[in-house]
C-alpha cells in the first residue's frame, strides 16, 4: 500500500521479543524499513523477561513485559499439540503467545506482529508445518511476520498491503548462526542473551518434578511450583512429598516459602538440612521426614537423634535414625538414570 507521495505507509509493529540474537535483528530490519516497533515478552514462574528487558534496554526498543502464568498452567496441563522432550509445550505455547500479542494487536491499532523465529532452527517447533500450525492456533494467521525466514515462507498480509518490502527480509534457515552474527556484526549488537535455556519446561530434572506434581495435585499453586525450582525432592508416598535443603541458601528459600500449613523438620544439634512437608503430613511422613533429614545431616548415623518439627508456630520432637541411603534413592523424584548417582 503506497502513500499518496508514492512511498510505503509507515507501518507499525508489535512482537514477541526474547533479547535473543534472532529476535534483536527481526526488530531492526524492520526499523530499517522506517516501521515503529515495540516488543512483547511474556513472564511465568517457567521463564523470565531479564533478558528481553537487558536487549530492550540496549537497542533502545519499548518493550511489553505481561504476566500470563494462569492461561499459560492451564495450557500446560493438558496442551493439545503435547510436550517436546521434556514438559515443555512449544507449539501450544508459542500460540498462546501470539493469541495475546493478537488481541493487542487487535485492540490498539497495530498492523502486524513480527517473531525472531528461523525457519529449521529446531526440529519440533520451527518447522514450516510448524510454523503455520501457531500461526493458525493464534487466531492471527496472515499477520504473523518472521522477518528472518520470510523469503522462504508464505507471504504476509502486511507484505501483500505493501506495509512491509518482502524484497528487504531474509531467508534464513537451519541451525547454522553464521548469517545472524554477520548481522550483528552490522548492527553493532554487542551482547545478547544465548539461544534457548531459558525455559525451565526443557530441564530434563525440573520436568520430572513437574510431572509429580500434576499427578499428585489437580491444582499446584505458585509456590508449589516455586518449590520445585529448590532443593532435593522425594516423594514419601501418593499424597505426600517432601523438599531437602542442600544448603544454607537453599534452606533460607524453603523456609521463605513456607506456610502455616506446610511442617518443617531439622535436627538442631549438628548441621542439617531443612526438610518441608507439603501440606503438614501424617505422622508416619513426617517421621519419614525426619529420617531423610538426620540421613542428609551431619548427625551419627548408627543412633537416633533428636528432630524438631514446626508448624504453624508449633513446636514437636521426635527421634530418628537415619534413613539408609539406598532407601533415599528410591524417594528421589528424578530421572532414573540421575538417581542412580545421587547422594
């Protein structure tokens, strides 16, 4: 669509944004076609923006940063294109995403949305099935720009218009990053963050936590979830599991993340962990509890000890030998193949 000077009408732009090297050089090869360009990034207790709000900041971009834990944990425990390796639900999520920027889109007069993602990159997500899969599931197919790969898939309602030079985009493809530094490299971007790792749904150890939990509890809260980002986990039995501090850090965290509802167990005489119990526990978990503690703990392991267990501002005790270690193992919420190893 041309100006009644002659010229391309001076479109504006909103996109999903990661501070990644690919999502930085999508913002500016729209920039050098005169676009206004604003990012988007989307905040869970699976992935932060730190490192979209560090790029923003640097290349001078306004940048959206929106909170969508609760549509995003509803997706999660039960997305209709399933998991990738791990619990991660790239295609429902990346559709999520854009389903969001759409209704922004929609709502305040924008006329497109743009994504760093590059064609081949990864082998589940970023196919060109893929790929017109998200685009479709948003609600917003034809207005999804991928600047990076768009000489090498269908051409776009904002190309079409003339909003946007199709001549001027690339045709990016495969894992290769070689063409991405070169342009770095033009565009003077010094730091960006790493590609991929930033999403704790692709943790092998975190996932299967993740799985536990959503087969031993229908509605995990936040902190339920923030648990499993601290600690040893074991599971006691079908309703009750407990998290073991690996140091004083993470003790501190446990403790933080306590509730009145929640018992936490430690041996006071010699160093030792701090044990939460979920939830309370029966009496049975939580001498269990206190057994996996004095195992973890620098107490004798050959005689019982005293452990105390608060909760709610109450104090009990109670004596416990330490659990052997093998019986720990087979508590382990892990992977086998990691359990086996663990101490």
């Amino acid at each position: 669509m041309e100006s009644e000077s002659g010229g391309l009408l001076k479109a504006k732009a909103i996109g999903l944004f990661s501070g990644g090297l690919d999502s930085i050089i999508a913002v500016k090869i729209l920039q050098d076609q005169g676009l206004h360009v604003e990012g988007l990034a989307f905040e869970t207790p699976f992935f932060g923006s730190a490192a979209a709000r560090k790029s923003a900041e640097a290349i001078d971009m306004p940048l959206r940063v929106i909170d969508f834990t609760e549509d995003h944990l509803a997706m999660l425990k039960a997305p209709r294109y399933g998991y990738g390796k791990n619990m991660n639900p790239c295609i429902d999520c990346h559709a999520l995403m854009l389903e969001k920027a759409g209704l922004l889109m929609a709502g305040e007069g924008w006329d497109f949305l743009f994504t760093g993602e590059v064609l081949g990159q990864r082998p589940k997500s970023q196919t060109g099935q893929s790929l017109r899969l998200v685009a479709k599931l948003s609600g917003y197919d034809g207005y999804i720009l991928r600047p990076l790969s768009a000489l090498l898939l269908p051409e776009t309602i904002p190309e079409m218009d003339g909003r946007v030079d199709r001549q001027r985009l690339l045709d990016i493809q495969g894992r290769s990053r070689k063409r991405q530094i070169m342009l770095a490299e033009k565009y003077a971007i010094k730091s960006y963050s790493s590609p991929g790792g930033g999403c704790l749904l692709t943790d092998p150890v975190f996932s299967h936590r993740l799985k536990d939990l959503f087969s031993a509890c229908k509605n995990p809260s936040i902190r339920d979830i923030e648990l499993l980002k601290v600690g040893r986990h074991l599971r006691i039995n079908e309703d009750f599991k407990i998290v073991v501090g690996r140091n004083k850090i993470e003790n501190d965290i446990i403790e933080g993340l306590a509730t009145a509802e929640d018992s936490l167990v430690d041996i006071p005489d010699v160093p030792s962990p701090i044990v939460m119990v979920p939830g309370c526990g029966d009496e049975e978990t939580l001498r269990q509890a206190a057994e996996v503690c004095a195992f973890y703990s620098d107490a004798p392991k050959d005689v019982a000890v005293e452990a105390v267990v608060r909760r709610g501002g109450q104090k009990t005790s109670l004596m416990a030998m330490a659990a052997e270690r093998d019986y720990v193992r087979t508590l382990m919420i892990e992977r086998p193949s990691r359990a086996e190893g663990r101490g």
